[in-house]
C-alpha cells in the first residue's frame, strides 16, 4: 500500500461533502438533518451511498446484535455522524467497532459540532478477528 491512503478519493469526497453541508446549514440542526443533507449531497456528488444500514456483530458465526451506520458510501466506507462540543473518545470507539464488526475497513466521523471536525480511522480486515467479523 505504501503511502497511499486506502479509500482516499472517496474520503476525500465525503469529508468534502461535510463542508459543503456544514457551510451551507452551520451548526445547531439535529443529527437527522445533516445524515439526510450529506446523502444529498454525496449523491449529488455521483456516489452510492446507502443510510442507516444494519450491520450484524456476530460471536462464534451467530448472530448476537445489530447497529445501525449512519451512512455507508460505495460499501467502502462507514460514515457515523455527530452533532457535539467535540469529538469525544467514545465516538471514535464506536466507529471502532462498526470496523470491527463489518467487512468495511475505513470509517470517517464527522462532528457538525460548533467547529466542524472529522476523524478518519481505518481498521484492516487482516486485524480482525475472522470468527467475529460479518
């Protein structure tokens, strides 16, 4: 892989689309309003993105819960969505295990808080654990 990022044009896309979100509506809004703006416009944008979609965590191949990823855009990268002060330790390990749990690799959090802020975080298949992963 080198230097490269994995997935970084389509990151690119998306957290360019957060902006162009956040200038347009600011903050204050609720979490429901910038998930339906940024899947306007990252369609806008020309990708696939699919939003609140189920993702099984599974333990010993059986299934033993589900959440629910704000965004998933071209089944490459989970977006999960806040509306806080900041970003906050227990939202990056949220993400965490959305990776953990999926197939899916990268993940972006995206705060539309007072200042908007991202987080990419990334978590290689090789790193999971094949027995509990979707």
């Amino acid at each position: 892989m080198g230097s490269e990022l994995l997935h970084a044009p389509l990151t690119e896309a998306i957290v360019g689309g957060f902006y162009d979100v956040y200038n347009e509506l600011g903050h204050g809004f609720l979490e429901s309003v910038y998930r339906r703006s940024l899947l306007i416009a990252l369609r806008d944008r020309g990708l696939r993105v699919e939003a609140e979609v189920e993702v099984a965590v599974r333990f010993r191949e059986r299934e033993v819960g589900s959440f629910r990823a704000d965004l998933v855009v071209e089944d490459a990268v989970v977006v999960e969505l806040k509306v806080a002060r900041a970003i906050d330790p227990v939202h990056e390990a949220q993400l965490l295990h959305y990776l953990k749990a999926s197939r899916l690799e990268v993940g972006l959090l995206l705060n539309f808080g007072e200042q908007p802020r991202f987080k990419r975080l990334v978590l290689a298949n090789t790193r999971k654990n094949p027995r509990s992963s979707a």
